[in-house]
C-alpha cells in the first residue's frame, strides 16, 4: 500500500518501514564517534535560485553527537528512540517516541541521539516563520497528554458532501499571513471535498481515511501511522471513516 510515485507520496507503517537508503555518517561529528544515518525521501522539490527545496521523508541515525545548524524550518516526529538538543542560547529539550518539535530556521546547537532513532520529517523551503520564537518547539506526546478540552474548536470542514466533519487542533506557530502552519489537527468521520492550497506534510497517527484524486481516480488509504505528502493543488474527496488525529506542517 505504501506508494512513493502517488499524486500524493505516502508509506503506511512508517515505524517499522525499511526500504532505507544509506545516507552515511552524520557529519560535524563531536567526541570522535560519528554517528551513522539511513533514510528515505518521501519528496523533495526542486530548487531554484529564489527557493530552496523542501524535503520530507524518513530518517534514522545511531547514537552519536554532532553540531547542528538548522537551515531553515524543520518539523520532527520521533518514532522510535531517544535524542537530546542543547542550543547555543542554552535552551535544552529531550525527546522520546511520540514526541514532536518544530526547530525555527537559524537554530545551531548540539545534537545527541542517545538510543537509536527513527523520525519522519519536513524541512521546509522557506526561512523562519513570521513570529516563530527563537526556540524549539516542542508537542510532548500528544496523543497521551492532549484532552478535547485541550484543543481549539476549528469547526466543521466547509466543503462537505456528506456528514459533518469537524475539526479541532493545536498550533506550534503559525506565520502571521496565515501562509504557513504547524501542529497537531484531529477530524471527526465524513466525507467532503478537499483543495490542498499549500504543500502539506502529514503524519496521520490515529484513525482511518481514504482521499480520491479529482483528475485521476487514484485511491490513497490512510491508516495509523502513515506518512504523507500532499503537493499544493492536490484535488480529490477525503472520507474519514474513524477519528483522524495528524501532526502537520503546512509551507
């Protein structure tokens, strides 16, 4: 089912997914040991010289510590394993599985991956969001700590053709323009016609859904634990057919 060619990129089971390629020693390794990357590209766009290309997919990495520059924007969701962040303004953030972070564009620190680990991922293609703080952000194992009661009342989806899907969520940041966003989204079942305006990362980690491309009637069946990537203008029909919650970035 996990299908990298789709109109809309995906790997069902993105946990426990292996067709991994070699990505090497992590460099601007510290304390001599480097440690060592595998992964896998769910998209990557082109680069231009005003637009740097955004990249998404899977990566793990062994234990190990190196300096780390972030480039620009850049969502994390730790599957397996454990890492530390020490940043040189001092903030520091630990992170398990189920863990979220969205590092600002123009972060430096020091990364230390101290259990084996597996994480989806978005670099975005765009500096720091207006109003991003100069800090990581970090959504510490939402689907355990978040309630109904935690989260924002984003209403029913407005295109609906059958139903009533409502929606409710959590921001990490969201750029003043409203251009980009980032955080933790949840829907109720239905069925409704769905327009993506922006390049979407999503990592669905609860329920079940199926989105049906307009143009060519391709079938994209969502389960726990997929990893997608919607392209802006992606045009199709969502039916979420049990309780949807995704942690997403929107650039």
């Amino acid at each position: 089912m996990t299908n990298l060619q789709s109109s809309a990129p995906h790997i069902h089971d993105a946990s426990h997914y292996n067709d991994l390629a070699d990505w090497g020693p992590q460099p601007d390794a510290l304390d001599g040991t480097a440690s060592h990357s595998h992964g896998r590209l769910l998209h990557k766009s082109v680069a231009t010289d005003k637009m740097p290309a955004i990249e998404t997919g899977l990566w793990t990495c062994t234990p190990g510590r190196w300096q780390l520059a972030v480039p620009r924007d850049e969502l994390l969701w730790v599957m397996v394993g454990q890492v530390e962040y020490e940043g040189t303004a001092g903030d520091k953030i630990t992170m398990a599985a189920n863990d979220a972070v969205l590092f600002p564009a123009g972060w430096r620190g020091v990364a230390r991956v101290v259990e084996p680990l597996r994480v989806s991922y978005i670099l975005s293609a765009t500096q720091k969001m207006a109003g991003t703080p100069d800090r990581p952000q970090l959504l510490r194992n939402p689907l355990a700590t978040l309630l109904a009661k935690d989260l924002k009342n984003w209403g029913v989806i407005p295109t609906m053709l059958e139903g009533e899907s409502t929606t409710a969520g959590l921001l990490l940041n969201r750029a003043g323009d409203g251009s980009a966003e980032c955080g933790f989204w949840t829907c109720t079942p239905g069925f409704w016609h769905c327009h993506v305006t922006r390049d979407e990362y999503c990592h669905f980690l609860v329920g079940d859904a199926t989105y049906t491309n307009d143009a060519t009637g391709e079938v994209i069946e969502i389960k726990p634990d997929t990893l997608a990537f919607f392209p802006k203008d992606w045009r199709g029909t969502c039916r979420v057919h049990r309780l949807v919650k995704k942690i997403y970035l929107i650039v």
